[in-house]
C-alpha cells in the first residue's frame, strides 16, 4: 500500500503554528476516509452462498478450493448450499459403480467447510427436463408420475450420500434442487401436487439423517400475485417438514425490479413464520446478460451498488440466511477477473458496514 503525502505547505503551515497544527486534521486520516466513504445501504451482508457444480470446476486444483473456501469465510459467509451432488451424468460423490466422469470431491468440500466453521447443505439430484416436466400445458396425471421419477432420483442421491454426512459437524441438511416457481403451480390442484411431492419426499429423507435440515427455493416472475404465492407456500410447509424456503429476489435475472421483492416477501415472511419454516432470501450477484430468445444463459457480475440494495431488502425480511447466487462465479477471485474485482469491491463494503459476527 503507498503512502499518502501531505503537500509540502501544510508541513510549512504546522511548523509555523501550533495552534493551527491542533486544528488541521492529518491528511490520509482515518476520520477523512470515513467522511468520503459512501453511506451504507445495507448493514447485513451474506451469510450464505450457492455452490454450481460442473465437473470442470470439480477438476479444479486443490488450492483453487482452497482459496475460494478462505475467501468466503473472509467475509462472512458461513453457509454453503451445494445446488447437486447429481448433474449431466456426474456424480460429485463417491457412488458405486463409478462412472468414467465422476468427480468425488465431497470430502474436499466437508474438509474445508469444517476447516472455516462453516455449514454444508446437499442438493440431490438435477434434472435438466424440470420446467418442461411441470409445465403448465401438461395434464396434471403426467406432472403427477414426472413429480414421483424425481422424488426416486432425489431419494436415490440421498441414501447414496447417508453415510458421508453420517456424523459430520459440518452438515447442514438436504437441499432440494427442485425450483418452486409462481406460474406452473397456481392452482388447488397443481399446489396440492407439488405440496405432495415434498411432503412425501421429506419423510423419506428425514431418517437418512436424522435432525438434519430440509430446504427448498422459489420465485416469483410476475405469474401470480403476492396473496396467490403466499397461498402455495402456505400449502407446502403445512404439508411438508421444510426448515428453510430460500425465494430468490430475481433481481439479477430481471424477474422482478429493485422495489417488487418486498411485496412478497413481507406476507410470505408472516405465512412461513406460523407454520415454524425460516424465509431466506436469495440475493443474485449477477446481471443476465443473455435474455435473447434461445440464447444459452449468461451473466455479469452485478454492480456492488445494485447488491447492497438487494441486501437491505433481505435483511429487513429473512428469518433465515441472506445466501448469494453465488459467490464462486460472481463474487470471488475463483469466477475471474471481473468476479475478482468484485470480490474487492465487496469485501470493502462488509469491512465499512457490516459486522459479521452476527450470523444464522
């Protein structure tokens, strides 16, 4: 770090007064940065961040993990969802029979979450046909027997995991990569299905680890209104034992503006309370960048002003964590140079306005 210099008459001007050196304050001093520093927006930053496993970043090097498990305990981040342990074909587990793609990296992951005093969340199994399986379009007998191949998949991830997360410190509970949105379940009918499905779902994970969590997350796009989400999440965590809903803010995929998030957090967060379910809400870090029709997904990392406004909406309405989406590819030196950059911008930010001693 360099120095600052104080003009040269400003020395002239102290030695040649007392008095006005007591009245001068230091250049470069602590009080005069504070003073040029912009006001906090937020004073609550991430407890949490989401984890996208692809077998290119599980082939990664150990110190890249490494890194990147010290860079978010460094501001703040205490919680860990890993979106699946199942994906395209590979296992990020050790399953038998192994398959020429795996990558088992989970006890790399346990080792460094436990290193930094963190908790570990499993996903199970995805499923890239999701959205099409559940849409709307489609009788609801199909959604039906499409809903109860997923709950085998997930059950079958989950068992082949029980005895890894047998015991450890570190293991949060199960997370569900099975996205809630507000347009193909609205509905008695189609609320009750997928009610069902995490209900049924639930029970038969709960002995695999018991006391271990159950979480699950969900959007709005403007499908339905707040009373209409507030209806489908109430059903659910009647029927199903969910500890923790994380709703995405869907700023960052341009679902929903800055100032709509509240609008359903504020009843949802009241309707989760009564049945003993946490709300988290789910920060996006990034700016989708590729929104053409038929366009693969792509994405920039978000302006810190952006984030700290999406955060101050978090942080007045979680019961539970404020996780990022995520940290790894938007918000850390392991997404590159503009996650990097970021990364710095951020941890500036938690330093000034944050105090991460207090943490779900």
């Amino acid at each position: 770090m360099s120095r600052v210099h104080c003009p040269h008459w400003v020395v002239v001007a102290a030695l040649s007064s007392a008095l006005l050196l007591s009245a001068v304050a230091p250049c470069g001093s602590p009080a005069q940065a504070r003073a040029s520093a912009p006001p906090c927006v937020a004073t609550r930053g991430l407890d949490g961040s989401f984890l996208q496993l692809t077998r290119t970043a599980a082939l990664r090097p150990r110190a890249d993990w490494e890194a990147l498990f010290a860079d978010m305990a460094a501001i703040g981040v205490t919680q860990v969802f890993v979106q699946w342990t199942l994906a395209d074909g590979v296992a990020f587990y050790a399953r038998e029979p192994r398959q020429p793609d795996d990558v088992p990296m989970l006890d790399l992951l346990f080792e460094l979450a436990e290193r930094h005093g963190m908790r570990l969340w499993l996903g199970l199994a995805h499923d890239a046909g999701w959205w099409a399986g559940i849409d709307r379009a489609r009788p609801a007998d199909e959604v039906a027997v499409f809903l109860a191949r997923r709950r085998l998949a997930n059950l079958a991830v989950a068992r082949a995991l029980a005895a890894a997360v047998a015991g450890r410190p570190s293991f949060g509970g199960w997370y569900v990569p099975d996205e809630i949105d507000d347009k193909n379940w609205l509905g008695e009918e189609r609320a009750a299905l997928v009610a069902d499905y995490l209900a049924t779902l639930g029970r038969e994970l709960a002995p695999l680890a018991p006391g271990a969590g159950l979480a699950v997350s969900g959007f709005a796009q403007g499908w339905a209104t707040p009373q209409q989400v507030v209806e489908l999440w109430s059903l659910v965590t009647a029927r199903a034992p969910l500890g923790l809903v994380l709703f995405q803010d869907g700023v960052g995929a341009g679902k929903l503006s800055l100032d709509e998030p509240s609008a359903y957090l504020t009843p949802l967060r009241a309707a989760l309370d009564a049945h003993g379910t946490q709300l988290g809400v789910v920060v996006e870090l990034f700016t989708a960048t590729g929104a053409d029709a038929g366009a693969s997904f792509a994405a920039t990392p978000a302006p810190l002003e952006r984030v700290e406004r999406q955060l101050e909406v978090a942080g007045r309405h979680a019961s539970g964590p404020t996780v990022g989406f995520s940290v790894p590819d938007y918000l850390s030196p392991f997404g590159g140079a503009a996650a990097d950059r970021a990364y710095d911008a951020y941890r500036s930010f938690v330093a000034r306005c944050t105090d991460t001693r207090a943490r779900h």
